[in-house]
C-alpha cells in the first residue's frame, strides 16, 4: 500500500513537471536555430536565445541591445516557409502575442496587450525565385522579433511560427516534423507526451536523476512485497 501510494505521488510529480513543456501546434515549423543582439549578463545557458524554442515553459531568452541600440531576437528556420502566424508565449503556455502574416503587409496584424512595443518581420535570406503564389502568408526563412524602443530589452519564454512548406498544392505544413502528411501534427504532441511520461525524457538532467533516486528504492519494495 505504502508502495502504490508512493508511486501515485511520483506520477502526479512528473505530469506537473512535464507540463512545462509546451506542446506543439498544428503547422508548426520546427527551427533550427535562434540568436539575438545581446544576452544578458552574457549568461547563455539561463538567458541565451536557444531558451525561445526549447519548449520548455520554465526557461527563458533575455535580449539586451547591442552597440547600436537595438534589442533583436532573430528564429532560423531550416528552409524557406509561408508563415501564416507567430506566437509569443506566456509562462502558463497561453499566447501573449500573436501576429498574422500576409503577403501584402507582412506580419504588421498583432493581438495582445504589447503589440506597439515590437515589430515582427518574416524574411528571406538571399535572392528567392519561383515561389507559388500565396496572399494569407509571408514567405521567409527567418523570424525577426525586435523592440522598438532604442537601448531596451525583452524576455521570451517561447517563440513559435506556424505556417506550411512551399510547394504547389500548399499541402507541405510544419516542416515535415512537426505534422503529419494531413497537417495535423496532434498525434506527435500525444507521441511526444508518452514519451516524456515513460522515460521522462521531458525533463532536465536534475529533475531526471531526483526520479531515479525515486524509483530504484520503488523498485526494491515492489520486489519485497
């Protein structure tokens, strides 16, 4: 009984910590990289730009503005997309700011309660040809969020862009890892979920070995009994 009881604290213990890790949307483009003007206290690994698209809801990018004054925070993405919207995300995993992308104004449409602070742009690096024909996206392979205000700074705990790849019918979403060929990428979040409820996977290095000593000494009174 002592056992069952132990073992139902850790498992409500894990969903709670796995619940920082926020699940992906449908469309959703993975990235490869971030960067950004400056970090603060040059501390990457608490406040580097990589924490913007780690998934994790506990971490958090700190951009600071470089020489020339300007605080940026710049998302690569692996190929070029039509990016139909980006979200910046609150702690509690809800979308603080959302803009809507289109071809004939960019992604000037934001809704939240900080829109006039920022300015998001969705670009392409290098010359690009050939490119279907699309009004409700912006084409690019680089998200570009940066403070307006000059010498100012801003946190984010996740930056997420949603959109589909270029090809002709438009049935290309996400970037061939974050969706299914019916561009609903729903079945990876649940596949992502088991996965970090099974092994944990979800969770730092810290939190993983707190679990181990927990389950070893549950295993030994499994055995016992």
């Amino acid at each position: 009984m002592q056992t069952l009881f132990s073992m139902t604290l850790l498992l409500l213990w894990t969903n709670n910590v796995c619940a920082d890790t926020r699940k992906r949307v449908p469309n959703e483009i993975i990235p490869v990289s971030a960067e950004q003007s400056a970090t603060k206290d040059n501390d990457e690994e608490q406040y580097g730009a990589e924490n913007a698209i780690d998934m994790d809801l506990e971490t958090r990018s700190f951009t600071e503005a470089d020489g020339d004054g300007k605080a940026w925070l710049k998302i690569t993405l692996d190929k070029i997309y039509c990016v139909e919207k980006v979200v910046r995300y609150q702690q509690d995993g809800s979308p603080g700011l959302t803009w809507t992308c289109d071809a004939e104004n960019g992604c000037s449409n934001c809704v939240g309660g900080s829109c006039s602070a920022f300015t998001l742009t969705v670009s392409t690096e290098g010359a690009v040809s050939d490119l279907p024909s699309e009004s409700d996206c912006k084409y690019g392979d680089m998200v570009k969020l940066e403070k307006i205000e000059s010498d100012s700074s801003f946190n984010a705990k996740e930056i997420a862009a949603i959109g589909k790849g270029v090809a002709d019918d438009g049935s290309n979403s996400g970037n061939d890892g974050g969706s299914d060929d019916d561009g609903d990428s729903s079945d990876d979040a649940d596949i992502f979920d088991d996965d970090c409820e099974k092994t944990f996977s979800c969770l730092s290095d810290a939190k993983s070995l707190v679990v181990a000593a927990f389950l070893v000494p549950a295993g030994l009174l499994i055995q016992l009994i």
